[in-house]
C-alpha cells in the first residue's frame, strides 16, 4: 500500500480494523480477503440496501424505525454503528419531504380538525410533537392525511425534527428489551417560532451581522452574553436560534440553509 495511503487512512480512522469496518469489510480483507470486484459487489448491494430505507420513507412519508427493517438492519451492521448514520447515507430527511401534498376538497370535520392544530400551533409559537396533541384527533389526521408530517404540511408548518435523528438507535435490539419511545423535550431540535416578539427580533438581527462580519455562525462566547441568554430563552436552545436564521455551525463556515 502506497504510504501516502496508508498515512490518510491512520489519520482518518487510527487503525486498520476501523478503516475495514467503515469499507464493510472483514479483518481478512487486504490478506487474501475480498477481491477488488468483490469489494465492488459489496458496495453496490449496501447501496441497494440504502435505496430500499430511502424508498420506504418517501411511501410512508416519515422516517422509518428500524424494527420495521429488521433484515436489512442485521445486514447493515457491518457497516454501520448507528440507525441515524443509517438514515443519513440514504438520505432519508430529504426523501420524506418528496411525498408532502396539500388535500383539496376537505370536509368540515377534516377543515375543523386542522383549525384545531393551527389553534395549538399558535399556542405553543412552534409546531406542536404529537404527543402534544389530544389523542382521538393526533389519530384521526393521521388516518386522513397519512404522516404527522404531511398533516402540519396542510396548514404550512413543518415538524419539529431531531438534529441528529435515532443518533443513538442500535440497529437491532437485544433480545427482551423494549422498543425506546420517542423523546418529548425540545433541547436538542430545530423548530421554527411562528411569531418572533421585537426583543428577539434585534438579537437575531445582531447576531446575522455577526455572522456577516466573522464569515461563520458565532459560537455561544462570540455573543453578548445577555443576547444570548435571551435566545436560548426564547428560541430553546443557541443552535435553534442559529436554526431561526437558516445558519447552522458546520466545518467553522458560514452556511446558510
């Protein structure tokens, strides 16, 4: 192996074995393992793999939990730590959003049941989690509209979503342990506040011009301490905040959203 190579991957992955799993490779590989074209067939059937998770979210309209792929799960483990490092090399946030459609033709009940969630959603400023919504009606939109996701889509709101999806979903459980339900707090979610009141409005304004002047989104101790007290406060959490602006910290750059 060319040391140039070979350099790359200690500084990348620290040893051998790591650089194997990541490849989805076993131990044996580079000692009369795989072949270069078997490498290549391995590839291709995660892949196909990746494009079936994919293809389900985008008929179901919401991600998929991995006990309802328990097959591919197993197969995926080789490669894979996490359910979410799953979701994100199939690109699964952008495939649900594919299947979102505005219904026409609604009933009085079906307009009464959205008028009830725009009524919470104003409430709470946000959109509201599902387990904040009165069961009997969370059931009857899911039936209507077929998501959470697309019923919020039919009064111009978008969920609220995990930064980083099942980070730590096991892609199998162990034997006789429950299904984790899903986490109600709101620390570690983007969301979108519906209304902005003025205080939070010039702090977000002095926080863009921050970003402008610095070239990236300013950390928590680039920002006045009081501003950012107020944001966390009124936006839940500095990376929300940042998420208000269509700024996200990534690679120490400026990226907008």
């Amino acid at each position: 192996m060319h040391w140039i190579l070979r350099a790359y991957l200690k500084a990348r992955f620290k040893n051998w074995p790591r650089a194997l799993r990541a490849a989805g490779l076993g131990r044996s590989a580079g000692r009369g393992g795989m072949s270069s074209e078997q490498v290549s067939q391995k590839n291709e059937e995660y892949q196909q793999m990746l494009n079936q998770i994919r293809g389900m979210a985008e008929q179901l309209g919401r991600i998929p939990h991995p006990s309802e792929l328990p097959e591919i799960c197993r197969k995926l483990k080789k490669r894979y730590r996490t359910w979410g490092e799953v979701l994100a090399a199939a690109g699964v946030e952008e495939a649900v959003a594919v299947h979102l459609q505005k219904e026409e033709n609604l009933k009085d009940d079906e307009l009464r049941m959205l008028q009830e969630l725009r009524t919470l959603a104003e409430r709470l400023n946000r959109s509201p989690l599902r387990g904040e919504v009165e069961q009997s009606l969370r059931e009857s939109l899911l039936r209507r509209f077929g998501s959470w996701r697309n019923a919020l889509y039919q009064i111009d709101l978008e969920p609220v979503r995990r930064i980083t999806p099942f980070v730590n979903a096991p892609l199998q459980r162990e034997k006789d342990k429950q299904r984790a339900t899903h986490r109600q707090e709101l620390y570690d979610c983007h969301y979108r506040l519906l209304k902005l009141d003025p205080q939070t409005q010039a702090d977000l304004a002095l926080v863009r011009k921050l970003a402008q002047q610095l070239g990236h989104p300013p950390g928590r101790r680039e920002v006045p301490a009081e501003v950012r007290m107020r944001l966390q406060k009124a936006c839940g959490s500095w990376s929300n905040a940042l998420f208000q602006l269509g700024l996200q910290e990534k690679c120490g750059r400026l990226r907008q959203r």
